[in-house]
C-alpha cells in the first residue's frame, strides 16, 4: 500500500483504491492509502510549521534541492515515463517525454529560487526609501488532473517551492503513482519534512478539504471547467488566492494556402496524440472550402492506419482511454454527434485488443456545424469536428466563437493571415504552423475565458500566482 505524506512521514489511510492500468484492467499497479479530511487537515498543519523555516531559509539550499529533483526526474525517466504510461495510458514515448519535461520544469524553476526579485525606487518623499519584495503566498494546495500526471504535479510543486511556499498536492484520483514518485524524489531530495506533502483521495472529500481550510494561503487547480468553478468560489468566499486552469475545445484553422502533410500532421498530433485526453487538443479543425476535401481524405487516411493498442507496446500511436467512465462519455458524444447530423468519416469504434483496455478508435466528423454539442463541449477523447468555412475572416470567426480560450492554431502559408491570426485569435496560447498541444516550459502556459482563471503558469510568470508583493517605506532619519 502506498502512503500519503505528511509532515515528512509516510502516513497509512483507512482505506484504499486500487490504480488500474487503462489498457489492461486486470493489471493493479498498487493500492494507494486514501486520506480523508482529518489526513488533509494534517498535512496543512505540517506544511504551516515548516513554512517560517523554508521561506526565511538558504535560496541556494532550495535551489540545490530543486536541481537534485529535476536531475532524479531525468535520469529516471525512461522508468517514470513507462510507470506514467501503465496508469495514464499515454504511448511510452509520450510518458517518457512527460518524465523529461517534469525534470526540466524542475531544473528551470532551481534557477528561478535564486532569481526572485524585487525593486528599490525612491519615495515621493524626500528621504525616505521604497521597496518592494515578492514574499511567498504560504501555504499552497495543488490539486491535479490525471492526464498530465507528473507534468502538471511537477510544474505547480517546482513554482510553489522555487518561491518559497511550503505545498499540500492533492493529485487526480485515477493517477496517484506519479504525484507518489514525485513526492519520494522530493523527499529523498532533502526537503524538509512538512515542505512537501502529498494526500492521495476522493476530491470532494480530500480537494474540498484544502480548499476550505483557512490556512491554506492559495490554490493552484487544474482540471474540468465544473469541479474549476466550485474550486475558485470556495476560494474567493475566504479571499484566498486561486489559479485555474480548466478545459478547451481548441480551434486547428487550416486555410487554402496551408501546406497540406504538415496540416494534417498537426491535425493528427494536435487532435489524436494522447487519446485527445489533453486541454489544448485540437477538437475543432477548421479548414476552408478549396483544400477541405483533400484536407480531410488525407487525414482520414492518417488515422485509419494508426496503431491503437496497449500503451507500453511498441509502435502504438494511439494508447486507451483513461477508464470506462471516460469511454462512455466519448461514445456518448459520437452518438451525440451523429443524431446532430455530422457524419462520422472514421473510427469511433471500441477496438479488441489482447488486453482488457478502454481501446477507441479515433473518430472523425465531417459537416459539423459550430453550434453543435461536439462542437462547444470539451469531449476530452480521441474525437475531432471537421467545420467548413469559406474563407480566413469566417475561420477566424468560428474559431473565436467558443466559450473557452486556451490554445488556437492555424496552418497557413501567408504571413498576413499568420499574423492577423496571433493578433485576433482569443486564446492565451497562439500557434503558427504547429499543433494546438506541445507547449514549452519556460515560458506563460494558460488561456482566456473559461479555459482559465488568474496569472499564468510557468516560466518566470509563475511568481505572479506564488508570491505577493510587499512594498515597505522607511525613512532613515
Ligand atoms: P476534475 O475536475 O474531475 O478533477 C481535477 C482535480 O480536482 C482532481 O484532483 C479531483 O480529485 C479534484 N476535485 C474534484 N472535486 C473537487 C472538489 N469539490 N474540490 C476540490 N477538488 C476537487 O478533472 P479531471 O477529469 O481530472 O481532468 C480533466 C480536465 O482537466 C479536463 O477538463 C481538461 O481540459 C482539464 N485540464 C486542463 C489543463 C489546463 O492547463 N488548462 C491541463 C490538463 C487538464
């Protein structure tokens, strides 16, 4: 049984939850111990007494700490990435990807602890000194979704730390085993007991629990819009800061102009690549009339011969769906798209495969319109709307006509429409040429609208949500 921990202890739970394997349902990773109120209450309170000594202590200890949790992260990543991929299943390669990258945030944020400043200016008032200094927020409940579950956990935690807040990270009830291998590295990483704490459980019990606790000074969350809103209310009803990243239904233009293998390779990566189980998945394409039937024959083509299998085998392109409870909903969607009057072109069958997994196949819809339910709601599956539209200015309509804001992305060889595109696209995340997904760590990763709520994470912008800042007056006499 894997424990929670608190207070620099491993601590047993009551009860436990199996961690099942999505592309085999008979393999049981571990049983993890399950917090309840009590449990969350006690890893606030332990990360409340270490907070004095980690923020007031050495930036160059906590850098260090950081950099030997980035370097473990690294060298293990060929092992994390395969542990990722057995409980999330993402592709191998796609989880050893997501192990790296974590290092990486890590490694980032050890230099972003020694780099944290603030500014000296003179007063309005003769002899007397201005300063203003960034001071952590205290401490921070981190509460995760299970589709990135070591990067998300990673880039929360490495920011939180690097700014000298003490961290309660309560992960996503289908992913524990990465938050539990981050929590160990960080441990043996030589943090201070109570300076990371980790309670594994039911979100309305545990996540509910930190969120309402008043010594928890804010709440970095991502996750679905819903659960998003209930989050930044009980946050705002206390005054406590909160961050939120929530959903998307991202928009993929391509225009007449684009160059067709690298639309299509963007639509596939952007759509398909980890299941679709990603908030900057390209949901929606938006192709113009002159190459949207070429556009679509060959992406068609693309994903028919797209292995779906089991995530830890080679050459599987595409691994399971998250769970049943996941599945259904996708299956529910297509038939939902279906009676709407899309076509569905390809897939979105359940596929046979050896193992007892949540195999879908990726489906593709034709004739969509924006208004309809595949269109507006996040589906969170391997299934992408197919909207034609007449020219650039109506794609750009479309494409903004969304209640969410993450991450848009346009195929195009005119610099006009590319740059007309970044200036007019409502998102906080612009590509050119590139997938929706597949963002770089150190620089701001966030959206507009519902997608998003408060600063950015990552990169040096992350300090926006960790810290606050101070400014003090002294007169020198
Ligand atoms: P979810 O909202 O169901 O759960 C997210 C986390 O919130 C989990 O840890 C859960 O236990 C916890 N939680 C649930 N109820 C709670 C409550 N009442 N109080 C406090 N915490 C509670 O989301 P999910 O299904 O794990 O993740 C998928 C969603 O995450 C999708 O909508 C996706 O778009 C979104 N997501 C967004 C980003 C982004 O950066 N914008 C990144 C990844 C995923």
């Amino acid at each position: 049984m894997k424990p929670q921990l608190i207070g620099g202890e491993w601590v047993t739970s009551p009860t436990t939850a199996p961690n099942i394997n999505p592309s085999d349902t008979t393999d049981v990773i571990a049983e993890f111990a399950q917090a309840d109120a009590s449990q969350a209450s006690d890893a606030v309170a332990a990360a409340s007494d270490a907070f004095a000594a980690w923020s007031r202590g050495s930036i160059q200890r906590r850098s260090e700490i950081l950099d030997a949790v980035g370097s473990e992260l690294v060298a293990r990543a060929p092992e994390l990435g395969r542990l990722l991929a057995r409980e999330e299943g993402k592709t191998l390669p796609e989880g050893v990807g997501e192990a790296t990258r974590a290092g990486q945030v890590f490694k980032f944020f050890a230099g972003e602890a020694l780099r944290i400043s603030g500014e000296s200016q003179r007063s309005v008032r003769p002899g007397v000194d201005v300063s203003v200094t960034r001071e952590p927020l205290g401490v921070v409940a981190l509460i995760t979704p299970w589709n990135f579950p070591l990067a998300i956990p990673a880039w929360k935690a490495a920011a939180a730390l690097a700014c000298g807040n003490t961290v309660v990270l309560k992960p996503a009830e289908l992913t524990p085993a990465c938050a539990w291998a981050l929590a160990d590295i960080i441990q043996r990483a030589g943090a201070p007991a109570g300076v990371f704490n980790l309670v594994s459980g039911p979100g309305s019990v545990v996540g509910a629990a930190l969120v309402e606790d008043a010594r928890v000074g804010g709440v970095s969350f991502t996750g679905s819009t819903t659960t998003g809103a209930r989050v930044g209310q009980a946050c705002m009803a206390r005054n406590a800061r909160v961050q939120l990243e929530m959903g998307g239904k991202n928009p993929l233009v391509v225009l007449d102009d684009a160059d067709l293998d690298l639309a299509v390779e963007c639509a596939v990566n952007g759509a398909f690549y980890s299941t679709g189980q990603r908030c900057t998945a390209s949901s929606r394409l938006i192709v113009t009339e002159a190459i949207h039937d070429r556009f679509v024959a060959a992406l068609a083509e693309r994903l028919r011969a797209l292995v779906v299998g089991h995530a830890l085998e080679d050459g599987v392109h595409i691994g399971p769906v998250v769970d049943q409870r996941q599945l259904d909903i996708d299956r529910a969607y297509i038939e939902i798209g279906e009676r709407e009057g899309a076509r569905l072109l390809t897939g979105g069958d359940l596929v046979s495969r050896p193992t007892a997994g949540h195999f879908l196949s990726p489906a593709l819809f034709v004739d969509v319109d924006n208004s309809m339910r595949i269109a507006r709601e996040e589906i969170f599956g391997p299934v992408a709307a197919v909207i034609r539209v007449r020219n650039f200015d109506e794609a750009l309509a479309v494409a903004n006509d969304t209640p969410y804001g993450l991450s848009a992305g346009i195929c195009t060889g005119s610099l006009k429409h590319a740059t007309a595109f970044r200036q007019e696209a409502r998102a906080g995340m612009v590509m050119v040429n590139l997938p929706t997904a597949g963002v770089d760590p150190h620089v701001p990763f966030g959206g507009q609208k519902a997608s998003s709520y408060g600063p950015r994470e990552q990169g040096r912008y992350a300090a926006e949500f960790y810290t606050t800042v101070k400014t003090a007056y002294a007169f020198a006499g």
